[in-house]
C-alpha cells in the first residue's frame, strides 16, 4: 500500500495542554487518517488521558513536517523526540493512524526518560496489551 523506500520515523511524547479538553483526542484522530494517509504517513498513537506517545513513519520530509506541526500544536506541550531516524520497513503499514489508549499513567511517563533504539523498543513492548483502532 505505500512505498518502503528512504522511510524515516519519529518517536515523541507530550503532554496534553491544559486548557484542552479531553474530547480534543476524538478529533484529533479521524483527521489525522485523512491527512497522513495523503502523505503516506503511517503511525501509532497511544494516549493515557494525559500524555500522548506516537511513532510515525514515512517520507524522511513528510515525517519531520508533521513533527513541526505538533510541535507548533497549542493542544500539546512538552513534545520531547525519544528517538528519529532512518526506519528499514513500515511497522504500521496496514494503518495511517492506528490509536489506543492505555489507563497505566506510568507507562508513558517512563518513556519520557528513555531515548533512541531504548525508547522504540519500549513502545513496541506496549503493543501486544493494546486494543487498536484503526
């Protein structure tokens, strides 16, 4: 479905504003799928009720111009990369965004403190206790 080749992927966490309301995640995902699958953007985006934890993957240009976004985006704060860099083969490919959330608030708040290929494993340690949606 999309192209494998020169992928990149980034891996963040943030906090979700303050002032945002908790329903802003309803919106954030189905538009999200609209505008990634355009790009060829494909991820996962996991989210505690408080933090939000994402890996996306695709074009190296279209990644890191999303990741911009978000960064710029007044519904999130403290968006800290764990990790960026060259990605062999899509990990979500059968998705442009799959979303789940997760009720362990302590799980998302220990990838705050990890980095590079620590921090991806890590998030994929969460996958197989997930329920995703696509």
């Amino acid at each position: 479905m999309y192209p494998t080749a020169s992928l990149h992927e980034v891996l963040y966490v943030s906090i979700m504003a303050p002032a945002a309301p908790i329903s802003i995640v309803a919106d954030i995902a189905p538009k999200a799928r609209v505008a990634n699958k355009a790009k060829e953007i494909t991820g996962l985006l996991i989210f505690d009720g408080m933090r939000f934890c994402q890996q996306l993957e695709g074009g190296r240009r279209e990644v890191l111009a999303l990741t911009e976004r978000i960064r710029q985006d007044p519904r999130h704060t403290n968006v800290e990369i764990l990790h960026h860099g060259p990605l062999a083969e899509r990990r979500f490919r059968r998705f442009s965004l799959g979303y789940a959330s997760i009720d362990e608030i302590d799980e998302l708040a220990r990838m705050e403190q990890l980095g590079g290929k620590i921090a991806v494993n890590a998030f994929l340690a969460l996958l197989p206790g997930l329920d995703l949606e696509s």
